[in-house]
C-alpha cells in the first residue's frame, strides 16, 4: 500500500499498468465477464436508474438540467444526447452532467467502500449518452461498457485515496469510468485513451469532500462535474488534444491496485442503499430499526438516543435539516426518522418529514460519540451501534451493526427489485417501471438492443 501524500510520478512512455489497462478496456468482451457479474450489472443500471427518476423533481436535479438546457448544448447531432427523464437535447457531456447532477442529489444509489464513494451515479448517465449515437448497441456489449465504466472508476478511487492525503469527491475519479467507457464505444485506440484518462483525472473535480459533509448543499459528491470531465476529455482526446499522464492508472506506486483487473470483479461488490441517506450512517439506522422491531419501543420514551460510530460518519451534520441536502448528510437525524417512523425513504427526507415534531425532539436527545472499534473497521465497513436511554432508566442496546447491502451483507435481487420498484413506480407509473425493469434485465439476453432500454428512459416525470 502507498504511502497516503507521497507525491508521485508516471513514467513519460507509460507504465505495464496501462497497457493492461488499455487491453481490458477496449479489449474485453461480453463472454469474458462472468454472466454474475454481467446479472449484477443490469440490477445496478437499474437501481441507478430508479433513483435517478425518483430524483427528477428534488429542487438540485430540476436546476441541474435547467442549466445544462442553457450551458451545454450540442454542436451537432453527433454530440447529442437527451437528458434522462427528461427529453430535452443537449450535448452528450451536458446530459451526463443533467443525470449525474440529479441522481447525486438524492443519496440512495450504489457505492463502493474502498474509495468511499460512488460509481453508478456517472457511469449510467454515460451509457445512456453515449448509446444514444449507437443504436445498435447489443445489450450485453452496453452491459459489458458499463462493467468497464465500474472496473476502471472504482480502481481509480482507491488508487487516488491511497496516494494522496485529502478525501476527494467520487467526481475527482469516476471521471477516468466514463472517459473509459467513451473510448470503448467510440472506438478509440490505446492513445487515444491514455490520452482520455490523463485529461479526465487532470480536470476532474478534487473537491474536498468533507466540507460538504460539514455543510450540506447541492454540491454532494461531484459526480456530476466528474460525469462532465469524464465525457468531455474522450472527446478531446479524439480530436487530438494531450493530457498528462494519469497518475492514478500509470505511476509504479498504483501498480498494485490494477495487477487483479479483469480478474477480480469489483462490479460485484459495489453495494445497494436501502437508504437515500449518506452511507456512513446506515449501519445506525440499522441498528435503530432494529431496536424497533426488537423491543416496540414508543419514541416517546427514549429519554436519549446515543450513537457510537467512525469518525467520518460522527462528522456527518448534526442537527435537526432544513434541506433535503442537509438531511441525507445528517446522522441524528436519519436515525431518528427510523426510530420515530420505522422508515427512512423519500417521504422521511423531504416535505413534511423535515418539520416532523417528532423526529425533531429525537434528534435533540442525540448523543454521537466516536468508537474506536468502529473506527478500525472503516472504510471496509460502516460499523455503528445505538443504544437508547428509556424514562425509566432502562438502557436498549443494539450491539455492534454494519449497513446492509454491501458485499458482507448482500442484498438478493428479489431485494433490489423491491427497491428498484420503491423508487421507479411512485417516479414512473406502475405499467412504464414494470416495462423498464423488464427491459433492463434483458439486456444480459444475446438478441436484445441497448434501445429496448432506452425507449423508457426519456419522457419527463
């Protein structure tokens, strides 16, 4: 492992890592991705999806693509790409922006623990752009992009966070997945990509995240800036323009990170929210709800709530949101929604659930203590334990819980389709969800199109 703030440096004529990066990335086919994965993949396209749609009408996502309908448009019909759920053309960069921008805005797609943050947030808005010019595209060559879109951005993480020494946004590295991913289906060659990845990692957004967790706004996670680079260097690099060299693909100290690819599939361990909260704080919800369901417990009677978690999840906002914004960043609160509703879904983090009475009194009976337990589990897991301080002195204990959903704690895909349908259908409409989930796990079938999908993707909520 790298020493985290060693400044480094890439070879000038490339690096073996390259190369290997270069061989998977335009090379790898459907049939060379074990068909799991390829299953996993489309249920990750379609939890992105859902997500994305139950977003469109949150203030961020709406503004989002109002600003790429006057900022970005295309040049050409060649360039252009509709926003999702949307319909409005705009340039294939901009569209990426619109979706990621969107999706961001509401903390309930898939993540990766290693680099701390997420990948289908960029990369399913950038298989929609980029098919949009392809309408031939087969079903299992779009779910093959896509696997190289995961591969390359989560390896991209935790190459950057294993070498530098500040916490950057996902934005600042899913960028390297969607340059990867245009190049692919573009059909560009080995120059042209390390060209793309130089340029993608140079311009994408090394944002710090954790000023956004202290103050929670429509920045989020920079994936939508992330999309926007990512996208945008592709193109540049196809026009000829050069980049430096991606550090995190092609220094000697990132070897290490990329010597499994093609090998090891971390497609397969991204992991599903079954929250539209900041992860950080699930493995606390979890533990509330189930000392909820253990005990029956009256929110009325908890005199205090104390959470004991990492130290990144107790920096998480503390007191009672006013935004939607400060809600999917607040601990106290997620947790208090849980114990106050026996939920925490769109409802508990917009409207009315932002002024509930009774989350609030919860919320301040919160104690957040860091545990050094936990701590030692992060980022490899999202540890936390609750335990509430009843009237009458009893004390309920949760016990140490981690978040559900990631590769520890799998979800099936009866679960995420349930989820997928939370989302999709109040978003959606039960007969359009229904025809989008259908769509989406066909694509893994030999004779199906990427617009099977896709005619489902573009009329506005």
């Amino acid at each position: 492992m790298p020493d985290a703030g060693k400044e480094i440096s890439p070879k000038p004529a490339g690096s073996a890592s390259l190369r290997s990066v270069a061989a998977f990335v335009l090379g790898v086919r459907p049939e060379d991705i074990p068909a799991a994965t390829r299953r996993r993949v489309s249920l990750l396209l379609l939890d992105t999806l859902a997500i994305c749609a139950a977003s469109a009408p949150i203030e961020a996502g709406r503004i989002g693509r109002e600003t790429t309908a006057r900022l970005f448009g295309a040049g050409g019909p060649g360039d252009a790409a509709r926003m999702l759920f949307d319909g409005r053309t705009v340039s294939m960069a901009g569209s990426v922006y619109a979706a990621a921008t969107q999706t961001d805005n509401l903390d309930g797609h898939d993540g990766f623990n290693p680099a701390k943050g997420h990948v289908g947030v960029a990369v399913v808005p950038a298989l929609a752009a980029l098919a949009e010019g392809l309408p031939r595209l087969s079903g299992p060559d779009a779910l093959a992009a896509l696997v190289v879109g995961y591969e390359i951005a989560s390896r991209a993480g935790v190459a950057l966070h294993g070498t530098v020494a500040d916490y950057h946004t996902s934005g600042a590295w899913n960028a390297l997945g969607v340059a990867a991913m245009a190049v692919r289906l573009r059909g560009g060659d080995d120059e042209c990509l390390r060209q793309a990845l130089g340029i993608a990692e140079y311009h994408g957004p090394r944002s710090q995240m954790m000023r956004e967790i202290a103050t929670p706004t429509m920045l989020h996670d920079g994936s939508g800036w992330g999309g926007l680079a990512g996208m945008t260097a592709a193109i540049l690099a196809e026009a000829g323009f050069t980049g430096a060299p991606a550090v995190t693909v092609e220094a000697d100290e990132v070897a290490g990170y990329w010597a499994d690819l093609g090998r090891v599939w971390l497609t397969d361990q991204q992991y599903i929210k079954p929250y539209p909260t900041c992860r950080w704080g699930h493995g606390a919800v979890d533990a509330a709800r189930l000392l909820r369901e253990r005990y029956g417990v009256d929110p009325a009677e908890i005199a205090e709530v104390r959470i004991n978690t990492f130290a990144a999840g107790a920096a998480l906002f503390a007191g009672m949101p006013g935004t939607t914004s400060e809600a999917q960043y607040s601990l106290p609160f997620a947790v208090a929604a849980m114990l106050a509703n026996g939920r925490l879904g769109l409802h508990e983090i917009t409207g009315a659930g932002l002024t509930d009475a009774r989350v609030a009194a919860l919320v301040a009976k919160t104690v957040v203590r860091v545990e050094p337990r936990h701590e030692a589990r992060f980022p490899a897991g999202r540890w936390s334990d609750v335990e509430l301080v009843l009237a009458d002195g009893r004390v309920l204990a949760s016990g140490d819980v981690d978040a559900r959903g990631g590769p520890d704690t799998q979800f099936s895909d009866d679960e995420i389709i349930a989820k997928y349908r939370a989302f999709a259908v109040p978003a959606l409409g039960e007969a359009r969800a229904e025809s989008l989930l259908a769509a989406g796990l066909g694509l893994t079938e030999p004779g199906s199109r990427f617009t099977d999908l896709a005619r489902h993707l573009y009329a506005s909520v």
